[in-house]
C-alpha cells in the first residue's frame, strides 16, 4: 500500500506539472469527476487505468515509476541526533520550519529579527545535513520527500507537545481560519483503526495543498496548523464516579 501511494501522489503530481485536473482524468478514463476522486482516496488504480492516464500525459508507465524512485531517494526523516540539535537551537528550529514550508531568505529575514548572517549560517547547517541545498544567492533548495514528517514521538514532535499544547488551545476557535470538531463516542478496536486511517489520509491532503500553495505568493500563504487525534480516553472529570 505505501508504494501505491507514492506513485499516485507522483503521479499527482505530474498531472499538476501540466496543468491537468481531475476533470481531465475523467474524461481519459471515461468516469465522472466523483470516481476519478474515490480511486484516489482509495488508491484502487486498476494497472489499466494508469497506464490511460500516463497516455494523456504522453508518458509511459515506467516514466511514472522512475519518478516515484527519485522522489522516494529523497529524505523522508531526520535522524535523532539531528531532531536533538534542532530541538536545541531555537532559531535554527524556526528556520528549519519555515523552509520546509518554502520560504526564502528574504521572506524570513523579512518577517522575523534574525540578522542575515545568523540566518545564512543557519541554513548552512541545514546544507551540511543534506536537507537543503544552498545554491549561489543563497537560494534554498529542498532536499526532502513529499512524505516527510518528523521522528514519531521524536524530539522535534515532543518539543511541540509540550511546549505549544497550551497555547494552540487558548482559542475561541471561532475566527474564519479557526475550527474546532470534538467527537466523542464508543468505536470498536476495528473502527477505531479505521478512523486512523482516514485520519492518516487527511494529513496527506493537507501536505498536498500545502505543497500546492508552495507556488503562491508569500503574502497570499498564512501559518496553518491542523492537529488530528484520536485516542480511548475516559474524561477525568468523570474518573471520581467510576466504580
């Protein structure tokens, strides 16, 4: 399953590298809008149907293979070490969250007091690590995969947890970018899994979007943070009147 995403996320991105649309699948594929989006939340591209796809975009299938190879070369993940180093340097933490989000020097010189030598050193050691390259003019050039995230329960992920929590929390959540969705019921082990997955879905999506407004102007992209959670928990309010 994790190699059939990956070569519908490359090939998703083909299909934006030419201006291509669901909407064009469909037609290729002889479907409605609507299948063309289920077989991508599904990931249940029957081998036929790709290579329809590849066809519209004059590719062959193994070009789409060899795409997905060089983009899964890529970085996926920091090692720990590296999280340890970020996690202890707050500046070179913000730095390294901005250009994963593709900022450039300007745009962060520009937005927060980091002198430019502070900032350059540290996306030298952004370079050093291979997750940048520092190109002449200190232009930056990301080195890591479409499906990179950070060590699970690593440093860089408990430093959010606990250093954010509160603040993200202290919220009406009633601001148009702002929502806030509390469910609460009784799932089976079974649908409980399912809701991770969908879940595990959803993040993708938001990465895509964000790998979308990439190509937008600074000033049209605003700092987004979405947390998905799910987990058996008893409210400790109700703890004292459980027998």
């Amino acid at each position: 399953m994790a190699q059939t995403l990956a070569l519908l996320q490359t090939l998703k991105r083909c299909l934006k590298a030419q201006g291509k649309t669901y909407r064009d699948v469909a037609s290729a594929l002889d479907l409605t809008e609507a299948s063309v989006k289920r077989l991508f939340a599904e990931q249940s591209f029957s081998l036929q149907r790709l290579e329809q796809v590849c066809q519209m975009l004059d590719m062959e299938l193994s070009d789409l293979f060899r795409q997905m190879e060089a983009q899964q070369a890529q970085l996926q993940q920091l090692t720990l070490e590296q999280e340890k180093e970020i996690t202890d340097d707050l500046v070179l933490l913000l730095i390294t969250v901005c250009v994963l989000n593709h900022w450039t020097l300007a745009d962060i010189v520009d937005f927060y007091t980091i002198p430019v030598h502070d900032c350059i050193q540290k996306l030298a050691w952004l370079d050093r690590n291979k997750i940048i390259d520092l190109l002449p003019k200190n232009k930056i050039k990301l080195k890591v995969a479409a499906n990179f995230a950070w060590r699970e329960n690593g440093p860089i992920q408990g430093f959010f947890q606990a250093k954010i929590a509160n603040e993200y929390f202290n919220s009406q959540f009633n601001a148009e970018n702002e929502k806030l969705i509390v469910l609460n019921g009784m799932l089976s082990k079974t649908s409980n899994l399912e809701m991770q997955r969908k879940l595990k879905r959803l993040a993708r999506e938001f990465e895509e979007l964000n790998q979308e407004d990439a190509n937008l102007d600074f000033n049209e992209r605003h700092g987004t943070t979405a947390i998905l959670a799910v987990r058996g928990w008893n409210y400790g309010l109700f703890k004292p009147l459980i027998k």
